[in-house]
C-alpha cells in the first residue's frame, strides 16, 4: 500500500509497527528485467539509509506511468527528461534529484539519440535515410525519437516525410536493433549508449553498425546524432510527504561514485534538479508543449481579451458573406440573361444563312429556269415523237426507247427541284457518310448554265484515292455554290474591263490526304478586294449582305476544318476548304448548327 505521510516513531514502536511501503515508478526503456538490474541496488540504498520506510520498485511503460502520475497512486517516479517535462507540466510534481552522467567532466546532460544504420549499408547522412523503413520505440519517446525529430527539423528536412515509414515497436528497445540486424527495417532511432551497452552485454557485435551524423567530442562516451538533453530525473507525488522526499534527496545527494548503485544507474551519483527549459524549447519548436492549446483555443483566449476586435472582425465576415451573395446573385443574373442572348443570336444567324441561301437562289433563278427548261423541252420532244409512233401503229419495240428517254429527262428535272430545295430549305444539321465528288457533280450542274453563259472555262481534278467522308452535304453545298459564284463573278469582273485575250478559268481540285481532304477552288478573275474577305457584313457588291464567306468560314469551322482564301501571284485567288478525315461506315452524328 503506498505510502501517504511519514510519520517519525521511537524504536520501541517500530517493533511493533510494520514499514509503510513507498512505492516508486521507473521508466523500462530495456524491459523489466533490465530495469530491475539497473535500479535496484539505488532502491536497496534507500531502505538501507532510511530503515522506517520500505521502498519498492515499479517498472512501467510509458502509458502505465502517465496513469501512475494522472492518478498520484505512487510516490515517486522516476524517469527520462522528455517525460518528466510532459508530466510535470500537466500534474503536481516536485522534481528532487538529476542523475549526473558518467563522464570524464560530470555533466547532467547526456541523454540523446543516435540514428542506427547497418555498417555494409551505403548511407552516410541523415538525409539518405529519409523515407525509408525505419524503427523506434514509439512517437512519444524523448530519446528514441523526438530529439532525432527535432534534429531533422534543425537540418531543414521535413520530419514528416523522414518519418514516413517508420515503425514503433515500443519497449524494451532493444527490439529496434535486433530488427535493423535482421533487415527488417534501414535504420533504427535508439538512445544514447543503447548501442555500446548491448554490445558489452555481447548481445551484438558493434562493429556490424554506424551511426549517422556522429557528434565529435560527445559528454558521454558513446556515439550520438542529436545534441544532448538533462538526465532522468527523480519526482515526488502529492502522496509521498515533503519530509520523507528530503530524506531520499539527501540519500541521493550523498551517493558516492564508486557506489554499487551509481554503477548499476551507469552514473556518477545524482545532484540537485536542474532546468529543463532546453526541453521546453524542443517540445514548443515541435508544437508539442503539454501546455501549448490548440489554435482554436488560442484564438478563443483572444478573443476574449480584444472583444473590440472580435466584434470588427464578425461584422466584417458578415459584411463580406452579404456582398458575397450579392455578387451570387448579380451572376446568375448576368449569366441568364447572356443564355438568352446567345439565344437569340443563334436564331438571328439562323435566319440570316436563310436569307443568303435564298440570295443564292434568287441570283441563279436564270441558271435554274435553263436547267428544268432542257429536260422539259426533251420530253416534249420525245413525247411527239411517240405520238406519231403510235398513230403509225409502229410496233412496241419501237416506242419503249422513247419512253425511257422520257423517264431519264422526268428524273432529271426531279434531282434538278431536289436540289433546289435542299439548297432552299432550313436545315438542321446532320453530318452524314457522303459522296464529295458527286457533292461537287451536282454543284456544278446547278452553276452549269452560267458557267456556259459567261463562258468561263472549268477544269476539275482528283488527288489520292477516293473516300467517302462524314460531313453536313448541305451546308458544305452551300459554300460551295458560295465560291465558285464569286469565281464566277470575279472573272465577269476582269472581262468587263476589255483585257485583251483573256480567258475565263475556274479549277477546281480535290485532294483526299491520310488525315484531311482538300477541295481547292481557284480563279483567274479580278482577285481580292478587301483586306477581310471573311468578315460579317462588310461586301464589294452594292446588294450583297457580306454574310456569304462570314457563312463559309462557319460552316467550315461546324465540321473541326479551315476556310482558307489566298491570293494568286499572278491575277484570282484560290479559296481552301479543309475537311478533317472522319470516315466511319456506321458513324452518323447529330450536332447543334454553330454559330
């Protein structure tokens, strides 16, 4: 049962009366075993010089002594400094005695870590390590990790990523090495002097290890990697009386070198508290003090104290979230309000391709009247010829080929009106698998009769192989017919103006590449006359709308292609349609117009 308060009694009524236990909690860094080893004969000390109490020993881990002080069940603890500064600042403690290091000059500060890799491993820095599997005893341990943290953060290493891979194996510590030996793990975070000590006990053989980042000239010897901290460090409970702490103090104080208990403790004897502000730095660097609060706290705790700018700063949050939603608001507005826009724009563009189409129609009215004119005049023609046939009584044989020809010239006038009206219609467009030559065929046979009225001579070529291509066949007739009329126009323009033994000629090549076809269109009429062939509006013509090329480059930018117009060195120009290569035998896809 622990022991609450001393109480002196005379000799005659310690015969009678049993020893009240004192219990003392030590930290087992090594095991129990190890523990017992190294602190027993300073326990055997105490009950030696102070017969009225008897003092037990408690080896613990770190959660166990962390309950042992939250709940004062002991009465005094012993341990690292890392943990002495973590519960002496949460709980009542008062600190008695530091362990002094054995050492040529007698410091108190020798407890350190030493980063551990294997002697044949290429490593030779901090650094090389980082990343890598990694042991130690675990992330709350002063001197088998934090201090090496602390170490890494000095180098300018991000101690997250050095970290990444480690693994904590908890006490004894020994395990750590065994682990590197075994090449479990790259390296190994161990205390100070862990690794001479367990090569002494000839647990293993140190010359099968190398420490990174060795320290010249360290206090202690043994090989290190961090700077050195204060050394474990003796403290009394609430429940161990300030009388009975005086006593063990002096015990302690007095504790001669060459003592069996300060060469089982690997110490030179104990000396009086010293500061732990070294350690108070490191933890604070970290963000690990036990009494730093989260920010959350911190910023509540000023908040309290400048109430005056607490208050600003919610009605500046307020003000701001307002005029957040205002704009929210003013937004969506604006963006409803420009949807209806491009709406209606697309109706107007719709409606003005319309109207040029029907231009288009209305300029080639002559042109046309002489297309469905010819097969009509045939079929009557082959109509009276059959009539006398048959008032001749003249045999079948003999009017069957005059029906046929009848029939030929009826198809013909009907692909003449099928033309018309897709070339008239509103169109939606779809991008179908179809026939460019015989797209370009029934152009020119539209075109044909002014062709043949201006006499302009025409000229039509084919590069590579022949494909079909997904394309929208009306829109693309349509720039089409747009071209070769202002070919058309342009060399009427240069014949007007009496050059002499000039020929009209208008050429027009298909090129099929491996990943676009070419249809180029050239003339050699009275060229360019205007800087931007293409732009909306603006026209050479005293009736024309300028939307005729503003259309062509629309339609040819629908399908992903270019609208090219150049000027020709000599005289006309050469207009570019640019189609990119998407055959597909079962691809057929329906688009929005573009605009």
């Amino acid at each position: 049962m622990p022991l609450n308060t001393f109480a002196q009694s005379s000799p005659d009524f310690e015969k009678t009366t049993p020893k009240q236990q004192v219990d003392i909690a030590v930290l087992a860094v090594r095991g129990h075993l190890y523990a017992e080893r190294r602190w027993r004969p300073t326990i055997d000390l105490l009950n030696q010089k102070i017969p009225e109490a008897h003092f037990v020993l408690h080896p613990l881990n770190l959660n166990d002594m962390g309950k042992v002080v939250e709940q004062q069940s002991m009465g005094f603890i012993l341990t690292n400094p890392g943990q002495a500064v973590r519960l002496g600042r949460q709980y009542s403690l008062s600190w008695i005695a530091t362990l002094s290091s054995k050492s040529p000059i007698n410091t108190n500060s020798s407890i350190s870590s030493a980063l551990v890799v294997r002697a044949e491993s290429p490593y030779q820095s901090i650094e090389d390590v980082s990343g890598l599997p990694m042991a130690a005893v675990s992330e709350r341990a002063f001197g088998g990790y934090l201090t090496l943290r602390y170490e890494v953060i000095e180098q300018g290493i991000n101690p997250n990523r050095f970290y990444s891979e480690v693994r904590y194996l908890g006490f004894p510590v020994d395990a750590s090495l065994y682990q590197l030996r075994d090449g479990i793990v790259e390296a190994a975070v161990v205390p100070a002097c862990l690794l001479e000590a367990m090569s002494k006990e000839g647990l293993i053989d140190i010359q099968d290890y190398h420490v990174l980042n060795a320290k010249p000239s360290p206090p202690i010897p043994c090989q290190v990697s961090t700077s050195f901290y204060p050394n474990w460090s003796l403290a009394k409970t609430s429940i161990a009386s300030g009388e009975l702490a005086k006593k063990v103090s002096q015990v302690l104080l007095a504790m001669p070198e060459t003592s069996q208990a300060a060469q089982a403790a690997r110490s030179s004897g104990w000396t009086s508290p010293i500061s732990l502000l070294s350690i108070d730095k490191l933890y604070q660097a970290m963000d690990l003090h036990p009494l730093q609060q989260p920010w959350w706290q911190e910023g509540f705790r000023w908040l309290r104290s400048h109430q005056e700018w607490g208050w600003a700063l919610f009605l500046f949050v307020i003000v701001l979230n307002a005029y957040h939603f205002w704009l929210e608001y003013r937004f969506s507005k604006s963006k409803r309000e420009l949807e209806e826009t491009l709406l209606r724009l697309k109706e107007k563009s719709e409606m003005l391709e319309h109207s040029q189409r029907l231009m288009i129609v209305s300029e080639l009215g002559s042109s046309i009247a002489h297309e469905i004119n010819q097969p009509l005049a045939a079929i009557r023609n082959y109509s009276e010829g059959g009539m006398l046939r048959l008032q001749k009584q003249r045999p079948h044989q003999d009017i069957v080929p005059v029906m046929q020809k009848i029939q030929a010239q009826v198809e013909r006038a009907d692909a003449i009106v099928r033309r018309l009206r897709n070339l008239i219609k509103k169109r939606s467009v779809q991008m179908t698998l179809c026939d460019l030559e015989r797209l370009i065929t029934d152009t020119i046979e539209l075109l044909n009769y002014r062709l043949q009225k201006q006499s302009v001579s025409f000229t039509r070529t084919t590069q590579g192989p022949e494909r079909t291509v997904t394309i929208d066949s009306v829109g693309v007739q349509q720039v089409l017919v747009n071209v070769i009329n202002n070919a058309i126009e342009a060399c009427t323009a240069l014949a007007e103006s009496n050059v002499d033994e000039y020929q009209a000629q208008i050429t027009i090549q298909t090129e099929y590449l491996e990943s676009e076809v070419r249809v180029i269109i050239c003339d050699n009429g009275i060229g360019l006359q205007q800087e931007h062939p293409t732009e909306a509006f603006v026209s050479t013509k005293s009736d024309g709308l300028g939307l005729g090329l503003s259309i062509c480059r629309d339609v040819m930018e629908m399908h992903q292609g270019d609208f090219l117009i150049e000027s020709n060195k000599t005289n006309g120009c050469c207009v570019t349609m640019i189609l990119p290569n998407k055959m597909s035998a079962n691809n057929t896809l329906n688009m929005e117009q573009h605009d």
